[in-house]
C-alpha cells in the first residue's frame, strides 16, 4: 500500500521501518527532519508536509505525543485532511482522549475519508521488534483494509468495536492499568523497605507472584531507582490519566484510583519529574514517607 | 519429621497432605474434627486439642483465618506453646499481622521455642498441587531445619529476613497488590462497559498486556461476574488490608491506595458481599457508577 | 453609570436589581427574556443581544452559568466585546476558570477594553439582599472605577491582586471549602446515624462547634435531606470542582481532597442528583455505607 | 458532690478547677504530681493513686491522652474500679474509642458502678473560662445525677442517648469534621499561595465567607505557619482519626475523607511533627506541591 507516516518519534520509528519491511510504501514527515531522515536508508521518502506525505496515500498514520499535535497534523494547516484522497483513511496510533477520536470520526467522514484509532501497547523496542499489541477500532471495512498493516507492526490485534474512540478508551484503560501498578509497587516498596525488607527479595518474590513481565520490568526499574532513559515520560503517564478521568467522567463513572494516581503524578511534576520515567512515580511515595 | 498441624481448612488441607506425602509424621487438630478426619485416610493422626497435636513434635504449623485465631491457638488456654517441647519450633503459615508475629517471635523464645513466620502465596488448588509460594523468615538455623517442609508444600520458597514479621509484611505487600489489581480492573470495566466495550474484549487485551495468570484469573471473574464460591473472601481480603495499613502505619508509611481499598472493601460489606470472593470489589465501582 | 447586564438568572437579577437601586443605568439582556422582562420594573432597559446591552455601556457585567457562557456572550459572533466602546470594561461576576480568565484579559486588552473578575459569594437571597461577598481583581485604576458597582451589591469586596485571575481561584478554592465540609458532613452523618446518633442532635453539636451559618444551613439541609430547590446545583458544583483542579494543575498542585470531592459529585450525577442542591452529596455516603 | 479527678494536664487543670470553684470537693491525681499540686490553691486535695482519688468519691472524672491511659487507671492495678463505692459514676471525658467506651459500660455495670462518656470540644483557654462544649451520654438518671458537673465546667452541654459510647462518636466525628477543614483550607492554601494570591488576603475572604471563629483560628495558624506551642499535638489528631475510622468500620461506613485524613497525618509523622499542632498537617500539602 501506499502510506503516509506522520510523527517519527522513539515509537514511531520502529513502526514505520516494519511497514517498509512488509513491502509498502511510506512517506515519512518528522517536525525534526533528522529523525526521519534515518528511515530513507530502510527505503522511506521524506515528505516536506502533513499534507504532502498524505497525497496520493491510500492511509496515513499518524504517531504523535498528545491530542493537541494529533489535531493539528490532522485539521490545522497544511495537515493531512487538507491533501487525502477520497476514500483514504487515517490511522491514529497515538494515545488520545476520546472526545477527539469522536471529533476526527466525524470530520474525516464529512471530507469523505475514513478514520480508525489503532493505539499500541509496547515501549519502543516492541515497536521495533514487531510485538506490539495493537487495538483497533472503526467501520468493519476500513479495519479489514487496514488489517495488514497491523500485521506488519504488532505480535497481536484486538478489534473492539466499530466506534474509533472505543479503541481509545482500552487504551487509556490499559494505561491506568500499568499506572496503578505502579502506585502498588511504590506504596508497597516503601512499606517494605522501611520495615527492613531487602528491595530485590521483594521484587523477586512479587515477579513470582504475579507471573509478569510488565512487573517483572517495572518492579526492577523501582527497586534499582532507574528512571533514565525513560522509556515513557512520566509527564506523558499524567496525560493518559488526565484523558482517562476525562472519558470516565463522560459516562459518570468515578474512578478513585485514577484519580488517585493524577494527584500523585502531579506531586511528582512538582518535584521535577516530568521528563523521569513514570517509573519514578514511586519517588512521590518514598518522600511522603520521608524514605 | 514428627509435626503438628493446628487448622484443616482449604488451605491447610492441601499443605499438611503434602506433609504427609513427603514422609513426615503429621497430628493435625480442627475445630471442626470433621474436615481433619479426611486425612487419617493420607495417614494423618487426629489430636484433641492443639496442644496434644504440639507434643512431642519438632514443628507445629497453624494455618489459620485470623490474628484471634492465631494467638489463641498459640498461647490461649489448651494452646500449642503450653505443650512444646524445648527447641520446638512454631512454624505459622498464617497471613497475620506484624505486630503478632513480633510477640509470637518473642513469646516462643522466652519459651525456649523457636518461631517462624512462612506465610504462602496461592489458592487452595495451588496448595493441594505442591504449587504455592512461599515466604520465610526466622533466625538462620531455624530456617534451615525447616527447609524441607517448605520445599514439601511449595514450588519456590523465598527467605527474606532473620526477623519473623518480615516475612509477614511482605505477605500482606502482596495481597495489597493483587487487590489493588482487583481495584484497577474494577473501575477499568466500569469505565469501558459504559463506553461500549465488550467485557471479554477487554479481559483478553488486558490478559495480554500483563501475561499473568494473576491477571487471567481475577480478570475472568470479573467479567463473568462469577464470585462464587469464593476462593478467598472479602471479609479476608479487608483484615489483610488492614493489617497491611497497620504495619505501615508503625513505619510511618502513608498508603493512600491501601486505603482506598479499604474504604472500597467496607462499602462491599455494607452490602452483603463479606462472603463472595475479593474479586466482588467490582461491584463497589459499579454500584457508584450506577452501572 | 451606563451599565450593560448580561444573564438574568437567580444570582443575576438579584445583582441588576441592586445597580438599578444605586442609581445606575441598567441594560439588561437574558437569552430567555421573559426573566429579564421582569426588571423593566425597576428601571432597567430591554437589550436584544449582548452586544446591544454593551454599546455605549461604561462597563458591562455577565453572571453566566459556565465557560463556554461566558466565552461565547464575550467573544462569540454579536458578543460584547464587538460592540464596547474604548475604555469600557468587562466584569465577570461568573465562577469561571482561571485559564478563561487570563484568555479575556488579554483579548480585551488586545481591543482597547478593561477586564476584571469579580466572582460573588452567597445564595440568591444574598444577591436580592446587597449580602453577597465580592472578591475583584484586575488592573487597580480599573477597580477604583468599579468600585461604588460593588458597593451597590454585597456586603464586603475583597481585592486581591491585579491579575484577574486571582479572584477567580480564590472564589474557586472557596466553593472547594464548600464543598469539602458538605463531604465531611456526609460521612460524619452517616456514621453517627449507623451508631444510633439522632440527626438532629449531631446538627445542632456542629452547629454549636463551629459557630458558622454555613454550617448551620448545610447541616440542617443534609440531616432533613431537603434537597429541592437547589439553591446551587450539584452539576455547578462538580464544574468548580474540575475548575479548581485546573487551576491547581497548571501550578502543579496535588489537591487530594478535591479529586475525592471530583469522585463523589462523578458518582451523585450518575445516581441523576444533578439537579438537586449540591448538598445531595450527603446521598452518595448513604449509598456507600447502604443506609 | 465528692469528686475524684484523674489526669491534670492543660485540659483537665480547667476543668478541675471549674468544678472547684463550683463548690465541689476534688481529689485529684497525676502520674506526674507536679502538675496537680498546683490545684491545692484552689482547694483540691492530692490523691496518690488513682484508686485513693476514687474512694468515698460520688463520681470520678478521667481526662487521659489516650484509650490505654484511660483503660489503665480504670481497671489497672490500683485503678479507680477496685475503690469506687456502690453507685458512684465515673465520667470519662476523654476522646476514647468506641469501642473502649463499650467496654468501660459494662465493666463499671458488672462491678456496681455507672459509667457516662462526656467528652468535651474546646482548647485549653476554653477549658480554663468555663466555655466548654459537654457532649454526654449514659442512662437516664446517670446524666441527671451529673448534669450539675456538666454546668460547671462548660458554656452548653448536649445530651446524645443513653448508650455512653455515642457522645464518643460525636466527639470523634466533630475532631474529624476539623480535620476535614484543616485539609481543606492546607490544599486551598497552596493553590491560592502558587497562584500569587496573599495568605492573609485568603484568610480574610474565608473567615468572612465562614463566619467561624474555628476557621479564623485555625486559618490564622495556617496562613501564619505557627504550630508551637501545640493547642493540641499533631498525634492526638492522628489518634482521633484512627479511631474514627475504627467506630465507622464496626458499622460498615466507609469514611475516605477521613482515610485521606489519616494518609495525610502519618505523612506529617514520618517528617517529625507528631509534637506540632495539628494544624502543621497544612505542611504535607505544602511539601506535596514543592512549595
């Protein structure tokens, strides 16, 4: 197929080069060309624009850091909306909030375009090793058009609906998820610690416990204190939990935990944490307990 | 070894017939005699009271429901320290509080016994297959005499410290974990249901993010709604939460999700469900969302 | 003076009535105009749009339900500030956002117009009664001008700086006082009520305690559960909630009581309380504590 | 009447000496009995053990930190239980547990004795000018018997109900309807304080809005970050909290409010301010948001 990619970033990158790999055609746009430019060696064209990656493209990804820069790359000027074909779909891999998916749902259908949100689970080297776990959402013939180009990027794709934005709220969902995690282990890590418990046995024993490598990783991270480079920026962490508090809010449903875990993240920007892996977020509990 | 065995419920079924299966000598007591006497058929013999199922043993293992239970059975009237013989070692398999296993450590040594705390990870079939996880501490040389009952009963064994309670705390760290996992989910389905999302698309992108059977398990019961019959009951899982909240308070450890689980697990209570499995804390996000 | 009033409401008429009392040249403008109707009674002159009730007006006030009101009467198509003469001033006496606020200062400045915020305390029978408590602030040349407008309303006016906004958190943060003792009221009632304490005698304890009217109202009107009419409606309240969270983001601000209050109004409106009198609150602890 | 009063510290000095100056014979008793000399002027006389204190008294007054305090000179060795006469009363005005006050009742029942809790809210200054709020509760005709101690000592008393651990609860639920302001205004604090808005000019706008004098002082004490010396220390509130949420567990009434109330307090604990006054819980915000 013939592709645009707009947003070549840690995950972006490792996206693009395995749609190349799979054998199609993509039009790389980067704000920082430099990023981009790497790709033209896996075969990639630079495109100059949003728009000028998107004409002539059957679908055009887009892989940026929040909904702000999703909206203008998609309606701003010289975006992508303003160059599609008829009949083109875009493709948003990004984290967003649900009221912009229904928003990009909308207006795409309005020039005559077609729109699916295919938000990715996996940190940057799943994304290079083709292991992500994509959940996709939209019409059903647009998601089966796009089938193979999931295919090329993730180890597993779930379809959970026909509405775009329900694709974005497992997302979210899945974030706050890890996040709470997060908060457990830091709770528990401080509790531990100071009642004399060695940091490694209790990461051990709870990676036994639950089986996991996502605590297996994320547990070691906490008890060694590594949080750089971060893999994913704790002020991007806020973000997903601020959208996943507002999509909850949508439906009147509370959810004291994320709201929990927002007062904490927001402790932790406070303190100069932002760009830390959202690892550190444990950081927030060892000084409330003066650890 | 000649052992003792105080508490033939669920789980100690499965422990002591594992005792058995390895070739030790087992007297076990329940207060109901009727769940014990299944395993004469394995080889076990009945004692009267605890302190008969105490003497002449070189370890006595309790496995029961709460810290009450626990002292009385110790050092209550008829209880196991009044019938140990010197250099018996009390070896409590109990999920219980900090501070009583700081006393039993204490009032076993003035005894001239031995104590410690191995509180095990794992559901009752996890104890009938030899699969739980265990979590020891005491003084060294205790340990290791009592290495061979653990690998009897356990996959993996996990000492963490020379102080009993250590390993106590870390048993409590844990089921806080796991219910705050069931926390997670909890408010995670209740905020996608009411967006539209199938329960069991839900379950198994979350099954497949954490790869854990943690996860799998507890996630299927909530999707299912299936909290019966309980394979461990709320009413636990608050003591737990609470004892938990305890220890740390002790250290001076704020544990803000602690106590939302707890304020969680009351609300559950207040509506009947102390005797359905933890996992019904579902139900207390879906009750607030009016779902 | 000449004087433009835009939104006719409870709290607004109440306003208008006491600048017309004063002495001022009132034009008043409610999208229903039957409720403004009423005010030609008292000297006030019918406008048919914003935009007519600001031409040629010294300032104009708006007292509207939420943001978007406010954005929309200010800056939308025949909004005021299309038709305010040079040196005019807007004075927002809204509960709106601080991010709004900061927004129309600058737009208004941009235009050769004055903007100040002058958010009110009190209920509607304070507004009737020239009670309410104002708190302004802006430019301090353009708060010396509008001063005798606040001494034709309240009771008492705070000025607090000169960046609008400020007044706008501290009227924020007061409705959060609000609401946190409508909270603590609501758990407090429900746990001497399941003890076997009378309503009353617990209202009348507090009541004695804090020696404050606003505990005295609130208090009686939880422990009567008299909820209609709402002198200010949940739905308002759990929009100053989200403001003050905000507001207290953007200076990262963990405010953990706020995000509990956030929760429990998420939790009122999804049991269909918006409507009620924002001290319905109490209902969503009786339902939690199943009483 | 014949009175016996143990506990002479800030609080129990007034109230000693109220009870004097009423005409009353006082015996009073202190583990340290510097302080209760100084009651002699005042026409006290000095008891040298609880029980001394009690004999030939008509009632006997404890105002002790703490529920072991209380349970010790009750019925410790040489407590006030193994001394009173047939018919006496003992009158507990300490902030107590429900629990203990249950217990308390049908002690004192079995032996002979009355028992009423009588807790009081008001400062030391309170305590010394007769200004006292008495909450009571026991049988009947015990509170008749009393009601002139009660007139002695404080400016109103209320009479909860004829189970004595229901004055408790109140006076629980009042300390942590304080609490909950404390909170409050320490999270509106910091939010104004970023947002450049002046302590004092905060406090104002909240003292008029409240018209409290609760909230004027303990604002005061906030906005001027003066905790020494402690009206009353950091880890008394602590302790109320505590078991607050211990009489709302008993009757399945999650409190998270007061759950917030207790993370916020041990946080102050673990940063060395358990001797501060408890209105220093402001500073857990103010280290929350970096400030």
């Amino acid at each position: 197929m013939k592709l645009g990619f707009i947003g070549i970033g840690k995950m972006g990158a490792g996206i693009a080069r395995n749609l190349l790999r799979a054998g199609h055609s993509v039009a790389v746009y980067n704000r920082t060309p430099e990023k981009a430019k790497a790709l033209t060696q896996d075969g990639a064209t630079m495109a100059a624009s949003p728009a000028e990656a998107a004409r002539d493209s059957d679908a055009v990804m887009t892989m940026l850091p929040d909904d702000h820069a999703v909206e203008d790359v998609a309606f701003g000027e010289g975006g992508i909306a303003s160059a599609m074909k008829p009949g083109a779909v875009h493709v948003s891999h990004s984290t967003i909030g649900v009221a912009l998916a229904k928003k990009l749902s909308k207006w795409h259908e309005q020039r005559g375009h077609g729109y699916i949100s295919a938000p990715v689970f996996g940190r940057p080297e799943a994304a290079e090793a083709k292991k992500l776990v994509v959940v996709a959402a939209g019409p059903a013939q647009l998601l089966e058009k796009a089938r193979p180009l999931f295919d090329a990027i993730g180890r597993r794709t779930f379809v959970v609906g026909a509405d775009a934005s329900e694709a974005n709220v497992v997302k979210l969902c899945g974030n706050f998820m890890i996040a709470s995690m997060l908060e457990a282990f830091s709770e528990a890590f401080a509790t531990t610690a100071k009642s004399g418990v060695n940091r490694q046995d209790f990461l051990e024993i709870i990676s036994e416990l639950f089986g996991s490598p996502v605590y297996g990783n994320y547990g070691a991270a906490i008890a060694n204190e590594k949080f750089e480079p971060a893999g994913f920026a704790l002020k991007l962490g806020l973000k997903d939990i601020r959208l996943v508090l507002e999509a909850a809010a949508v439906e009147a449903v509370p959810m004291p935990l994320a709201s929990l875990l927002r007062d904490q993240f927001i402790s932790a920007v406070a303190h100069g944490q932002q760009d830390l892996d959202w690892s550190s977020l444990s950081q927030v509990s060892a000084r409330s307990a003066s650890l």
